[in-house]
C-alpha cells in the first residue's frame, strides 16, 4: 500500500494506492454516511453496497448536471442528514464530481471521500479538490475547490472496464508525462504492449507516478493561480472537442494535446520531432489525435472556455518533453494560428 497527501487549504486529503477488498464494511468510515455511486459500478460490485443504501444515479457527462446534484439534496433531506453525515462517491470521473460538489454545498460543507473506480478517476479526476457540474453544455461552469478526506484507489477495478474507458485514462496519464515527467513518457513508450493489457505492474506505476504528480502540483497551487494551469494541457482545444463530438472526455483530450502540441512547434517553443514522438505515442494508445469536428466551430467554441480572462485565454504548452509553460494568448492571434495548424497539420 502507497499512500500520498495533498495539502489543501481546508483540510488534507490522503491518497492511498493498493488492492482493497471490495465491501464496504471494510473499508467505509464508520460513521453516518450517504454513498453515491452509478448504476453500472452498483451492478458490478453489489458487494461493496451492502451495508449501505445508495443514490445510484445514471452515467455519462449528460447527467453530470444540477439536476442530478439535486437527487443527492433530496437524500439527505430524507435521511435527515447534518453536518455529522459524511458523503462517499464510488464510480469515475462523473461520480466523484457529482458526489464532491453535493458535499461541498450541502450545509456549506460536509466531510467526504471517493473510491474511484476508472483509470481517468485515479490518475485525475478524483484527486485535487475540483468538483464541478456540467451547465447549459458547458464543461464544469459550476464547482468549488473543495478537498476530499481520502481517495482510495484500486488498480484492479480497471479489469471490469471497457477499453474505450482505459484508452480515455491513458490520455491523461500521457499528459502528466509531458507536463511534468519525461522519464514517465519514456517508460510508457517503452511498455505499450504491457499497458493496453493492463499488466498489474504497469498500471500501478502509471497510477502512482501520476498521482505524485498531481498531488505534488496541487499541493503548492491548490486554486489554479499558476503552476496547477499546466494540468489543463490539451483541455482548452480538448473540451471544445468533447462538446462538439461523441468523443469521450480522454479521447477529446487526446486531441487537445495533439493541437497545443503543434501549436508549440508553430511558436518556436519544441521542435518538430518532439510532435512525431507525441503523435506516434498517441496511436499506439489507440487515441485520436485528428479533428472530429469542424474547424471553424472548434475555435469559437474556445471563447466559452472558463480559462478566459477578458479577450485572452491561459494556453498551456510545451517547451520539452515533460516540461509545460502558461502562456496567455489573445483569442484573434490563437484563432489565426490555430487555422493555420488545422490547414497544415491536421
């Protein structure tokens, strides 16, 4: 068992990495508590739910919305619930950010923890405090920064998952390589074939690696004032992307790396061999790196990014491998180049 902090403002949140079994009784606080999590992982899992009566809500990004967050609200309130009750999310990406921000407001706040169940949600979404909804479609409009008491995650969850899925977390873990680790690139260059057959060594260096980087970048930038922008690479394009196409979110981001990317090149920041190694890395994952939607409606679709401040945007990009920069661009000069690299590259 490896375990890792992040120091928030508001509380620290402890992240263990190991094999748990899955029952709830085991593992779950003994305390009051309110577990959320979604129908599949209820219908995978049934025995991690058996002391316990659930909020089993739907999956996809289509119920990540206020609406769902209000099903949660109306549990409590029949549960009577207080400040003592303490929320858990079991699932991915969607669950832990639906289950955090119910938590984060309901009475102003109350204790929580995820059990992620996705590589996307270990490596990622569980871990650093962002919990969020979904709001006109529009990606994460609404959320708080908000600390959960424990993440536990558990490699061998990732066997009940569909490949579309693994590809998905694989995206991100690409990105804290490139972002903050190359020998963590070189590692997942070097052991491809050993990764997409989830080959229990690889995927826990992959989980616990990543999370070091996060949990470290968090910890010294918990709101997003400098370095933890770079967690964003491949977002900006990336959620412009995923909100024009049925790609799914890791997949988008995938995208999104393959643009800033060459957008670094474009600015004199890498080199163009650097863009290959990212782009051959990218297909060997089984991950998109083309346009799935028009160029023209993925540009002006960046202007609803929540990244931007009046009429720039904070575009994160690379200046070597496993080294990210923040640099803020105006949206006219990033629209202009970006046409330029649609034409050109893509």
């Amino acid at each position: 068992m490896d375990t890792l902090v992040v120091h928030g403002h508001n509380r620290k949140s402890v992240i263990t990495v190991g094999e748990r079994p899955l029952h709830a009784g085991d593992c779950l606080p003994q305390e009051r508590i309110c577990v959320v999590t979604d129908a599949r992982v209820h219908q995978l899992y049934p025995g991690f739910f058996e002391s316990c009566d659930p909020v089993v809500i739907g999956t996809g990004e289509q119920i990540k919305t206020l609406d769902t967050v209000a099903l949660i609200y109306e549990k409590l309130l029949e549960q009577e619930a207080d400040r003592a009750i303490f929320l858990i999310g079991v699932g991915g990406g969607v669950v832990c950010d639906i289950a955090g921000f119910a938590a984060a407001t309901y009475l102003r706040g109350v204790r929580f923890g995820f059990v992620p169940t996705t590589l996307l949600s270990q490596v990622d979404a569980a871990v650093g405090g962002k919990n969020g909804v979904n709001f006109k479609g529009f990606k994460n409009k609404i959320g708080t920064i908000t600390q959960p008491d424990f993440v536990w995650c558990d490699p061998s969850f990732f066997h009940t998952l569909p490949t579309r899925e693994i590809r998905s977390g694989l995206a991100e873990v690409v990105k804290q390589a490139l972002i903050a680790d190359i020998s963590l690139f070189e590692y997942i260059e070097t052991a491809v074939q050993d990764i997409l057959s989830l080959e229990t060594a690889a995927m826990r260096r992959l989980v616990l690696d990543c999370l070091r980087i996060k949990a470290g970048v968090v910890s010294r930038d918990e709101t997003e004032q400098g370095e933890r922008r770079k967690l964003n690479f491949g977002h900006t394009v990336g959620h412009a992307v995923e909100q024009l196409s049925g790609l799914a979110h890791g997949e988008a981001v995938s995208v999104g790396m393959a643009v800033a990317t060459a957008l670094s090149v474009r600015l004199g920041l890498l080199p163009a061999a650097a863009l290959t190694r990212i782009l051959t890395l990218l297909r060997q994952l089984h991950l998109p790196v083309a346009l799935p939607a028009p160029a023209d409606k993925i540009i002006a679709a960046l202007g609803q990014d929540k990244k931007r401040e009046g009429d720039a945007l904070h575009f994160v990009l690379l200046d070597a491998l496993g080294h990210a920069v923040v640099r803020e661009i105006r949206l006219t000069e990033l629209h202009t180049l970006l046409l330029d690299i649609f034409k050109e590259t893509f």
